[in-house]
C-alpha cells in the first residue's frame, strides 16, 4: 500500500466551527479569533492589574478597584488558518490546547506541589501551533519555549500571536524551532531544555510515523539536564475501519501503546480531567484525555 500523502488531505478544526474569526485582508485561508476564557482568583486579580494598568478610574472619576472573588471574562487573540492540509495542522486550534491550557491554571493555583507550577519555572511546549497553549503558560510560567518545526510560517505565526496577547503574559515566551526527525538542537535550546522542568504538548499526534518522531524527542528530552515532568493532551478520534469493521481511535492506540512501552521506566498517569476546572469557552467532550508523566520517584 502506498504511503499517505499528508499534503493532499485538507481537514478542519471543529473549533473553528464554532469561533467566528475575523478575515484579513490579502492572507486568504487566515483569521483572527477570539477566545474568552476566565481565570482563578489569584490569577484574576494580577491579570486585571497587568491588562489595565492605566485604567484606575471610571468615567466620573470614581477609583475601580477589583474584588477579591472577581473572576472576569477576558481574552485571547489568536491568528491562525481556517483549514490547512494534515501536514500543517498546526496551523489551527485544536480542543486539546485548551484542555491543556486548563491544566496550566489550574496547576498554577493548586495547592498540591506534584501538579503546582511556579513562577521560576521554564516550560518547553513541542509542537506548539499556533502558540495558544504556550500563551497561556506565560501567564503562570517564568520562561516558556514555544517549539515547531520552521514550516509553513508557524514559527512566525506563534511570534505574531505571543505578540498581540503580550499584556496577558507575565514571564517570557520565545519561539524557537524544534523538528521531532532532527535532534541536532541550537545550544540556545539545549540550554534551555536542560534547565526546563516541564515539557507540553497538544494534538501533535495524527499519524503513527509522527507519533514515533514524538515519543523519541519526548524521551530524549526527559532525560536532558534537570528532571522533568511532561503533559500531554490529546482527542481520541474516532473513525470507522474496513480492516475491523468497527469504529476505532487508531491512531490514539497507536499512541497509548507506543507511550507505554518506550517510557515504561516512568510513572505514566491518565489525569481526571473533571477535576481541572475549565476555564477557556470550548466543548470539553469525553474525547479529551491528558496524561502526566515524570520518574517513578516523583509520585507518592
């Protein structure tokens, strides 16, 4: 049987079903999109301060001041493409970055130190996309590095988008390229990679010949300088097989397996996602599933 040609199958986001983006002018296939999410508390109360530094004062002059249980819809300005062909997937938003986004604020607030991120923290997301997820990192996270592959303008795209959300963010967020077939890193990453203690990612899997490319950057990369923890968030996608005559997520067991046998020496935990509170407006469906991972050691 011949080798599938990613460029010649074109698919769709069902975010974007949903979003309504604005049309630029001479970029066809692109828009921006908006996309409101709320936030904890704690983190409310210094993201209003951050966005609206200049606004202390109503219109008949009278002090704003934010209550401690004020949790206010804000928002996300996301540039990226309508449809795009499988090979450029990363073009677009997918649920799984918001689930994972989930994670990130909630993580940040939580009291349990095994799943708590700091402000010291450096995150490294792989095949971060449209940079959505690594965004949000920014605003719990010291110093995020947003990896991809340096196709197709996503390293540019994740820059423009880091931009025009800049006010939301309160460490540093970088775009550097990362290519799962080619290991031979910048010494800036490297660098970075060594020092990182939390490794994301979000929907990078679609096929199985990148699903190995993944899982072999994902442990070489635990085992790169300090110890890490990695999350993954992923949809199981489900579709119907001649071979089974049934309807299957193969490429999601494709994944599961290969996750389980190639990092066996770590624990591997499949996250209740019910328990992360969700913060970003999407459709979070029984298909969404994220998993921890981190050395045997680290788990009580």
């Amino acid at each position: 049987m011949e080798d599938l040609d990613l460029s010649d199958h074109r698919v769709t986001s069902e975010v974007h079903v949903f979003s309504e983006g604005e049309s630029l002018k001479n970029e066809e296939n692109i828009v921006i999109s908006s996309f409101n999410f709320s936030l904890p508390p704690k983190l409310a109360l210094s993201a209003t301060h951050n966005a609206n530094q200049e606004t202390t004062a109503d219109d008949d002059g009278d002090l704003l001041v934010c209550r401690k249980d004020f949790t206010p819809d804000f928002t996300l300005s996301i540039k990226h493409h309508i449809n795009t062909s499988l090979d450029m997937v990363g073009l677009q938003v997918w649920r799984g970055a918001f689930l994972l986004a989930d994670f990130l604020l909630h993580s940040a607030t939580n009291e349990d130190k095994n799943l708590k991120i700091f402000h010291d923290d450096i995150v490294i997301e792989l095949g971060a996309g449209t940079g959505l997820t690594s965004i949000v990192a920014g605003m719990v996270a010291g110093h995020v590095v947003s990896t991809d592959i340096s196709k197709g303008n996503i390293l540019s795209l994740i820059e423009t988008n880091i931009e025009q959300n800049s006010k939301w963010i309160s460490g540093q967020v970088e775009a550097i390229e990362l290519d799962f077939y080619n290991s031979n890193y910048s010494d800036k990453l490297v660098s970075l990679i060594e020092n990182s203690n939390l490794l994301i990612a979000a929907d990078v899997v679609y096929h199985d010949e990148l699903t190995d490319a993944f899982l072999s950057t994902l442990k070489r990369l635990m085992v790169t300088g300090r110890p890490k923890t990695a999350v993954i968030a992923l949809e199981k996608r489900f579709v119907f097989t001649l071979a089974d005559l049934d309807i299957e997520a193969p490429c999601y067991d494709y994944f599961h397996e290969n996750l389980l046998r190639e990092l066996n020496a770590y624990d591997i935990l499949q996250l209740d996602t019910s328990q992360i509170p969700q913060y970003f407006c999407y459709e979070r469906v029984k298909e969404l599933v994220l998993f921890k991972i981190q050395n045997k050691s680290s788990l009580p």
